[in-house]
C-alpha cells in the first residue's frame, strides 16, 4: 500500500471511531460536533467517507460460496394417541335466559347461524 493509501485508511479508521464514540455517547450530532470543536458539515463529510471506505472494502471482498447444501427437514413425531383422538370440545354462550352450544366439527352455516340468533337477541 503506498503513503497516500496508508494515511487514507489510517484518516478513515479515526474519523469511523469518532463516529462510533458518537453513536455510543447517545449525543445529537450538534452536541458531540461543539463538545470536540468540529462543525456539524465536518462530521458529516467524515461520516460519508467512511461509508464509502466500507462499501469499497466490501466490494473488494470475494463473495461468499453459494449455499450447497439442500434443505433439511427434521421430522417432528406426534404420540400415537394425539392422532387417534377425535377433537372433542364445546363452545356454550348464555345469554340471560338463553344458551347456544356449538360442539366442535360444527359446519361454517351452523355456527353462523347460531352467532346470527344470538345477536338478534
């Protein structure tokens, strides 16, 4: 690496720990520019360069190996008797004197009409 790069990049690791300190000190960009005697235009022509310095660098970067390897898939077991039981279960809605059950396995126009009875009450 020539001179020129070297003080490039040795600039560019200052100005990105500068902003780092920022980012951690939890202070508005004006606050930390007056509290390090820096204009606000300085920090942000800083923050830019060191964008770019790190878009470069990626971009220098050998990309990564696309993934080989298929997609696994873990089989999951489920208790026999989780697979033999009927689902059993009944919703009971009691309105004043009125009471409606719907027993799970109800069909769609059932429970509709159960829910259109119970509203007109």
């Amino acid at each position: 690496m020539r001179a020129s790069g070297l003080a490039k990049t040795l600039r560019v690791r200052t100005w990105s720990e500068q902003i780092q300190e920022r980012l951690e000190s939890g202070q508005t960009i004006k606050a930390f520019c007056e509290a390090n005697g820096i204009s606000t235009k300085t920090y942000y022509y800083r923050l830019n360069r060191v964008r770019e310095s790190y878009i470069e660098s990626a971009e220098r970067q050998p990309p990564l190996p696309a993934a080989e390897k298929k997609p696994e898939f873990a089989e999951f077991p489920v208790p026999a008797m989780a697979l033999e039981a009927e689902p059993t279960g009944t919703v009971t809605v009691t309105i004043g004197p009125y009471r409606a059950e719907v027993s799970n396995g109800a069909d769609f126009a059932t429970v509709e009409n159960v829910l259109r009875a119970l509203a007109a009450l």
